[in-house]
C-alpha cells in the first residue's frame, strides 16, 4: 500500500462525504431495521410477513430491492433477490431458535463471542435453504450492517474483505485461510476499522466503508481481487465430454426433471410456446401435461445447422411466435460446466442473439455456477461476457415462482425478482 497516496485520498474524501447528514439517514435507517426486527421478525405468532413490510427492510438491505426510495442509502449490493429475503424473514420468523442465535450475534460486543456465535449460527443452518449463512457472508454481514452500521461495515462480502485486510497490510493473528468463518467475520469487521482510522479517517464504520470503496481507493484494491480471480478460475476441463456425461444420482436426476417440468409448467401460463430437448421429453411429459400446441415439435428459427443442434440441446426455451425469449439450463451434475458451455458455445456462434440466460441449480451449487461462469475464456464472446448475460436461479426460487397464483397475469420479467447475478457485493 502506498500509505502517503492512500492519506491524501483520506483528506479529498473528508473534503467531500458529508458524514453528518449521512450517519443520520443510517441513524434512522438502522431504527427501522431494528423495529422490522423486534416488531416483526422476533415477533410471537405464525403470521405471514407481508411482501409489502419485508420490502421496506430490503431496500436498505440490498441494491437488488426494487424501488430506492429519494434521500436513502443501501448497505449493499448483496445480490440476493427480492423473493429470497421475503423468505428468509419469514424462515427466522418461524424458527425462533435460529432467530435468537442471530440476534445474540446482534448484540454481542466481544468479536470472540461473536466469532463462536457466528461459527454456531453456520453449524445450525447448515441445512438450512435460505441463503442465511452463504460461504460469501453476504446475507449476514449486510443485517449486520443494517441492525448497527456504525459498529458493522458494510463492505459485506468475505472475499472483499481479504481483499482490504491485504491492501491494509494489516497483520492478522490467524491464518485466514483455515480460520473459521465467524472469526474472519468478527476480526476483520475490526481490523479494517482500526486499520482506517490508523491512517486519519474517523468517523461511523459506514463513514469508513464509504472512503474504501470510493472510486479511487476502491481501484487500488480491486484490481488485486481482478487478477487472482482471472489466475484461479482458469481451470477449463481437459476433456469437457466428460463433464457433459458425468453421471448424477438417481434423486439429483429426478429433482432436476421435476425442475425442468416446473420452468416448462411457468412459461406455458406465462403464455410462452416451449421447447424440450428430445431426449428429455418422456421423462419430463412424465411430470408435465401439457396442452395442445404448447410443447414444439421443431424450433421456428433459422440458425445454421451447428447453431441448431448447440440450441436445441438446452433443457428449456420459451419462445414467442419465432423467437425465443429465454434459455434454461438446469444443472444436476457437481460440475456445473455442462449447461453453461452450452450457452457460450450459442453466444459465440450468434453473437447478435438477444435471449435471456439462466442457470438453474440447487442453492448448495450457486457459488460453483458463478465460479463457472466467471472463467476469462467466457469473458471473451463477441455479444459480451457470459457473467453480464447469465443469471442463476435456484431450484428453491422456481418452486416459489411456479406457486405463484396469477402467473397467468405477469410478465416474465417477474423473473428478475428471483434471478441471482454473479456480480461481488
């Protein structure tokens, strides 16, 4: 680190982040959170938490909540959808003991305690399908950060922060690497704190999260994540294949068809024309009936014959007259590699192609879909890279999504309410 650089970038921030005006907006912010949490959340009952409460909490949460509201501010980008918090809120509304041990970490003061509680709320989730203790950290960092932001930062991912414990040189009484994930959480919420101030900024943890992710300091410290990401991820199958025919058990293979059904289900009453790979067909008809004229006998498009037989092989399209609007892959084996070369290899045979993307796999498997589609080689298409134009789905959110009553009224754009992006937070 250039520590004189970083100092002078220390003198133009203060000059220009009013840190009153914005400590008050989080002053009251972190009220609200905290009235949602109490009020709501620990709240005795079974009562559903309505969309419309969860939604208001969501948008200090995460950049992924809809609707900003003039004059707030947000932890994070989080990258978790809409749909997903409603859920979680609900799941800790249901599940007292998990909501006890989250607001005991809340609360606790010693980062010791905090890291045992932390690494006791993983153990007790870790079956858990709400994306509440993700090996990202995000989910629990940014309510964090909501319920104490002058305590907590908000720079919410794990990998983020690793990233600034390097950059800061600060020298940690553990080794990161093999240290739990509580401790990595509860250490280095201080570290980078006192790391700051050691260099001339004072002020709130969101003051200080303002000042490292601020566009200049931001670049000194990113570029790192950029080019180890680019030097890890290079690991492209020797004999792709392989991956392709890798063999999954009997019960991922029956979950993945009852997916592929349900998208098939969701598109027909979003009134989309579908399209099933013929070798899928009679396992998924077996879980799917559909009716006269929905499910295609031949795609009305008219690519050359390579184009054709890479599209014809993705596991769901919806179409509308002559094009096709989106394209499912859904992912059953470990590898995640399979579905996802089949999208690059369409993108770079057709770079023109306007189709929405998504990879569906179970929420065990996200950061593995994201691992994949980051690799550099899918950075290179000619339309723009797979990681700009892919998005994930879990098999969780296509059950809520194919629950929904009124599918027959939305729009598929419903869908970004649910997708997952494979952006850092």
């Amino acid at each position: 680190m250039n520590k004189s650089l970083v100092q002078e970038l220390v003198s133009k921030f203060v000059q220009s982040y009013d840190s009153a005006a914005k400590d008050k907006i989080w002053q009251k912010q972190s009220a609200d959170f905290r009235e949602f949490w109490s009020g709501r959340v620990l709240a005795q009952g079974n009562e559903t938490i309505s969309d419309n409460d969860c939604d208001e909490v969501i948008r200090i949460l995460d950049f992924n909540g809809k609707g900003k509201p003039k004059g707030s501010e947000v932890v994070a980008k989080v990258m978790v959808s809409q749909n997903v918090w409603r859920k979680l809120f609900n799941i800790l509304h249901s599940d007292k003991n998990l909501t006890s041990l989250v607001d005991s970490i809340f609360k606790e003061v010693n980062i010791d305690h905090k890291a045992q509680l932390i690494d006791k709320l993983y153990a007790e989730n870790a079956t858990g399908k709400n994306w509440l203790t993700g090996e990202s950290g995000n989910v629990l960092n940014a309510l964090l950060a909501a319920y104490d932001p002058v305590k907590n930062l908000s720079a919410v991912s794990i990998k983020h922060r690793k990233a600034l414990v390097d950059f800061l040189e600060i020298k940690s009484p553990f080794d990161w690497a093999s240290a739990s994930i509580g401790k990595r959480i509860s250490h280095s919420n201080e570290s980078i704190q006192e790391a700051t101030r050691a260099l001339g900024l004072t002020g709130s943890a969101r003051t200080l999260y303002r000042f490292l992710y601020s566009e200049p300091v931001a670049n000194l410290w990113q570029d790192t994540i950029k080019r180890e990401g680019k030097q890890l991820i290079v690991t492209v199958p020797q004999n792709a294949e392989a991956e392709k025919n890798e063999p999954a058990n009997e019960g991922e293979m029956r979950e993945s068809l009852q997916i592929q059904a349900a998208l098939a289900e969701i598109g027909t009453r979003m009134g989309f024309q579908i399209w099933l790979p013929r070798a899928d067909r009679g396992r998924v008809l077996s879980k799917w009936k559909p009716d006269l004229d929905v499910l295609l006998e031949e795609l009305p498009v008219g690519f050359d014959q390579t184009t054709m037989k890479t599209i014809e092989q993705i596991d769901v399209l919806w179409l509308k007259k002559r094009t096709i609007v989106r394209a499912f892959e859904v992912e059953h084996t470990t590898s995640i590699y399979s579905g996802i070369l089949r999208m690059a290899d369409m993108l770079a045979m057709q770079p023109n192609l306007k189709i929405k993307l998504h990879i569906v796999a179970p929420a065990s498997r996200r950061e593995k879909v994201f691992q994949e589609i980051r690799r550099p080689v899918f950075a290179l298409l000619e339309g723009g890279a797979l990681s700009d134009i892919c998005t994930y789905l879990s098999y969780d959110t296509v059950t809520d999504l194919r629950n929904q009553k009124h599918l027959e009224h939305l729009s598929d754009k419903v869908i970004e309410d649910y997708e997952d992006k494979p952006q850092e937070a």
